[in-house]
C-alpha cells in the first residue's frame, strides 16, 4: 500500500470508475468486459456514464466489430497526438474523463500505477473477483460451456477408444498400430485434433501410474497395462474463449483390489456432491459431504513416508468460465453458497505414491433444485 502516493487496496463496496490495462490472452476480466480478444495489450475503462476501450490503429476496425454493444471503441493513437509524447498517456486520459480515482484488478502494470499515482490520480486495487457478475452465468455463457465441454468429451472417448484398441506387449505396454503407447503420443494426438477443432488444448494431463499421485503431473513416457491412467482434459474454445474441462480414469485390463476400491470411493465421492449441489448450499459443505464420503470407505487423507501427500489432497472443485480456474471454489474455505448459473467442476480424487491416484470431474451449472450434468460419459475404470 502506497497511501502517500494515491495507491491504496480496499474491498469493492460502492462504484468506482474501472481501469483494466491487458491483453485478454492474460486478463478473463478485460474480455469479459469488451467482448474483444486481441494478443495485445490495450485499455478498458467503466465510468458511470461511458464504457469503452482504447486499441492501436492496427485493432480499431477489427474492435468495432467485434467490441459488445455499448462498448465505446477509441482508436489510442488519435488520444496521443492530443498527449504528446513526452508525458505518459493515461494520466492525460484520465483527466480528459474527469476521474481522479480508478479502481483496478490485483493485476495491473507497475509502471502504469505509478504514473498514475505520480500525476495525482488514486489507484485503488480491488480484491478479486473484479467482476461478480461473472460467477453467474448467463444463458449464452451456459451454452457456449456446453458446447467446449462436448468438445471435450469427444477428446475423451477418443481416447477411450485408443486404449481399448491398444495390445500389450511382452513387457506389458500398450502398443497400437505397432508403436508403443506413451503419454506423449495420445496428448499429441488430442490436442492436434482439438486444434483442427477450432479449440487450444495446452498440458492436457495423461499420467499413468504413480505420476498420477501428483494431479498436476501432464505424464511422461509408455503406457502400461495394470497401472490407473488419469486423463485430464481441458481445451478452450478459439471463438468464444470459454474452456471445457473434464477428468476419467482408466486401466487397460484387470484392476488390482485397491486401485478397484479407491475408484468405487471415488465414484460415490462424486455422486454424493452431484447429488448436493444446488442453489443456496454452502459450497464447503459438498466438499466435506465428499471427503466424508471416501473418508467412511476407508481412505483418510494425511502423509506417507517421506511426507508424501496422500488421500483427497485438494478441492473438490473451481469455477469453469473465461478461465480454466475461477469462482467460485467448491473447498472447505468457501462458506458462502452456490448460486443459480455457478458453473463448477467437481473432481473428488484419491492419491497414493505408491501406486497413483484416481480422480473423476464432471462439470455442472448449478440450479435452484440442483444442478445440470454437462457430461454425458460412463465412468467406467476397467478397459477389456
């Protein structure tokens, strides 16, 4: 905090003039506002009279048609003949809307506040989120959700199909069309087929085996037969920037007793969450109706050897929108209830370094009587 210098971060309670200064590759907030995407960064303002952006010359005619409506496009570079070039820019414009004070998001240049600050123009850092409304989606958001999650599930079932195609070898790993299965090989040829898609899939996780402990680990190396696969997939959408995401867990031939046992646990985790989730309930509450749940079959969280992590290690779920992982949080530290157009995953997961981990998500929009499975495929653990 900088209160000397007009910076200063407070809690959102009242109307304050916004300032996003992003691309919107970086900021969810700033393409949610103008409805433009550009690699660039470029400047988005609200006051209470005017909304708007300011592009280069080289974005403004794209930004005109493609800016929401009542979005007001500005084309920067006639502003900085006004400017000149030897005095920063957006203290000028700042001046020439009349606000002395802008409210910005926890992400914002430097440079920029401080030039602000320095002309005598207070900038207030908002905690997040910058924008509520954006927890709650609209029917359009809804659909366009939908439609990345169908995407999604068709990446899935190729996959499904690859494994069961697939023959083990003599040293037990999957070979198809005469090549070694590998992790790197069905992530390549998901991700090549969501770009022909008309959708970027990046770090989509395939791990097998005791890399599939860790959640986060995208996996390396062959497939085996007898060890759990976790398959994470998370592509969004080119045209309209909203992200699918869904997880299954596969094993090509007969599960150990285990790894069969932590599957059904994991399997009931999610049913019990499904069947909670709904307008007004507590969104700690699911996550804890979850972890119960595995915790009553026999899988308590807590470390093994070497401190290694294991049992339901993290939350049961996030928001899926403009970003892969926004509100609200379905975890035990989110008290505040689910609301009617959440979108939220929820992936209860078991983990064990000595073997792997299982996880399973669904994605949903909660309603008032419950919630709207966007997914449609089994889970099923055990491929023939």
């Amino acid at each position: 905090m900088r209160q000397n210098g007009k910076i200063s971060s407070e809690k959102q309670e009242t109307f304050l003039p916004k300032l996003i200064c992003a691309s919107s590759d970086e900021s969810a907030d700033i393409l949610y506002a103008s409805g433009f995407h550009a690699p660039d960064e470029f400047l988005y303002f609200e006051t209470e009279q005017r909304r708007g952006i300011v592009v280069s010359p080289l974005e403004y005619s794209r930004a005109c048609a493609e800016a929401k409506e009542g979005v007001e496009v500005i084309d920067r570079s006639a502003l900085m003949r006004e400017c000149g070039t030897d005095r920063p820019f957006l203290p000028f414009f700042s001046r020439r809307l009349g606000v002395p004070r802008w409210c910005v998001p926890e992400r914002f240049p430097l440079k920029t506040a401080i030039e602000l600050s320095d002309a005598g123009i207070e900038v207030i850092c908002v905690k997040a989120p910058f924008f509520p409304a954006r927890e709650c989606k609209t029917r359009e958001e809804i659909a366009a959700i939908a439609k990345s999650v169908r995407a999604t599930e068709e990446m899935m079932r190729l996959l499904h199909a690859m494994l069961a195609e697939s023959k083990v070898n003599a040293q037990g790993c999957l070979e198809l069309a005469g090549r070694v299965v590998t992790c790197e090989r069905l992530r390549a040829e998901i991700e090549g087929n969501f770009k022909r898609m008309g959708y970027t899939a990046s770090r989509t996780i395939i791990a097998c085996g005791v890399q599939s402990a860790a959640p986060h680990n995208i996996g390396s190396g062959p497939v085996r037969a007898g060890e759990v696969l976790v398959a994470d997939i998370f592509p969004r959408s080119d045209a309209t920037g909203y992200w699918g995401d869904m997880t299954r867990t596969f094993l090509k031939g007969r599960a150990p007793k285990h790894v069969l046992r932590a599957y059904r646990a994991v399997r009931k985790a999610s049913e019990t969450a499904l069947g909670m989730i709904r307008a007004g309930v507590a969104a700690s509450e699911v996550h804890i109706a979850a972890a119960k749940t595995m915790e009553e079959l026999g899988f308590r969280t807590g470390r093994k050897r070497g401190g290694m992590p294991c049992g339901f290690i993290h939350g049961l779920g996030h928001g899926v929108g403009l970003e892969i992982h926004e509100g609200p949080r379905v975890s035990p530290l989110n008290t505040r209830p689910l609301r009617r157009g959440n979108v939220v995953s929820v992936e209860p997961g078991l983990y064990d370094p000595d073997w792997g981990g299982i996880r399973l998500e669904d994605l949903v929009a909660v309603t008032g009587t419950g919630c709207r499975n966007f997914n449609t495929m089994e889970k099923e653990l055990e491929i023939p």
